[in-house]
C-alpha cells in the first residue's frame, strides 16, 4: 500500500460582518473548487499569528484593512490535494472598500441566506456557527 501522507495546510478565513450580513467570495474557475464560496483569507506563513495572516491575506486578496476578532469556528477538512485546517475569525473593515483581485464575486450575504450558497466543505461548520451566533 503506497500510502502517501498528504501535505498539511493551515488557512484562516475572515468572518466580515457588515449591517447583519457576512462577506462570502466565490472561488474563480483558475482556482481549486471553482464557484465554490468561502470566506476570505488564505494560508499562514511561517513565524505569522493566525491574526496577522488574515489582516496580511485580506490586505492583498481585498485591498483593504481589517481588524481581526473572536474565533468562530476551526475545522480540518481532506481535499484530493491536501489536509486543510481551517480557522475563521469574526473580523471587521477598518479601512478601505473589498475588492476583487483574485475571487468571481464578493457578496454580502444576510445571516438568514448563508445557507443558500454552494459553500467549500471546510467552510461549511463556520457558516453553521455564525448562523447560530446571530439567530434570534
């Protein structure tokens, strides 16, 4: 048996809230998942917090500045490509308007619609979260 052991990618991913919506941004057809939605954020690099990954990835994939917040929720999901663990964050935009550079789309999503999007796997415990966060 040629079990090859997958690599292990560690990603954090921004929970923007806004007005009673949450930003999602759908992967483009270049990426892995294509037309999948997902939060925001991307992988940590060596000797980086999560915290200041997700003020650096946002900065880059978003043009604009974050504060990051409170855990949501973090879960490992396998992928034909690796094993990815996810961290989201609950955030907020302290400067500047999220644009697109490398996403299909950005879409705020009211808490009451989250569940109609075509999420990543790995995305999906947060949305459950965030949706048992803030129902009434």
């Amino acid at each position: 048996m040629g079990h090859r052991v997958k690599r292990h990618i560690s990603v954090v991913g921004a929970v923007l809230i806004r007005d009673g919506a949450v930003l999602a941004a759908q992967r483009s057809p270049s990426m892995s998942l294509p037309g999948k939605w997902e939060f925001p954020g991307g992988k940590i690099e060596p000797g980086e917090s999560p915290h200041e990954a997700l003020v650096r990835e946002i900065r880059e994939e978003l043009l604009c500045r974050i504060s990051a917040g409170g855990l949501v929720d973090t879960t490992t999901h396998e992928y034909e490509f690796g094993v990815v663990t996810l961290t989201t964050y609950y955030a907020a935009i302290v400067d500047g308007e999220p644009r697109l550079t490398e996403h299909a789309y950005l879409r705020w999503v009211p808490f009451a619609e989250l569940q109609l999007l075509d999420w990543a796997p790995a995305d999906i415990p947060a949305v459950n979260r965030i949706i048992r966060d803030h129902s009434a």
